[in-house]
C-alpha cells in the first residue's frame, strides 16, 4: 500500500486503524489505496477512512 501498488482495499472484521500498533503508518499507506471498503455496522477508526461503506448485518444462522 505504501508503493501506492494497491489499487482496492476490502476490509472485513478488523479494525488496524485502532489495533494495529503502528497505527500512524497504516493509515498513511492506506491513504494511497485508490478504493478502500470496509464491511463493517458501525463506523469505527478504520472504516471513517474508507470510501464505501458496506455493512455486514446477516446475523449467524439467520436466514433470508
């Protein structure tokens, strides 16, 4: 990401923006990312980054 070689970016149960420990640096490297999406219910650190929002709201064993 940081090469700017990345050209989309999906990003599902993970929050790196918070966790990661070098949190700084990957928000910069993902700033390079052309699309970023997060599939996420709530607007957490990482997702107020991203350029879609696609919320994953299929709760287990819920069918339909």
């Amino acid at each position: 990401m940081n090469a700017g070689q990345v050209g989309a970016i999906m990003i599902y149960g993970a929050n790196p923006s918070y966790n990661y420990h070098a949190a700084d640096k990957f928000n910069a490297a993902l700033a390079k990312v052309k699309t970023k999406i997060s599939f996420n219910e709530y607007l957490d650190e990482t997702t107020e980054h991203c350029d879609y929002v696609i919320p994953d709201s299929s709760f287990p064993g819920k069918l339909g």
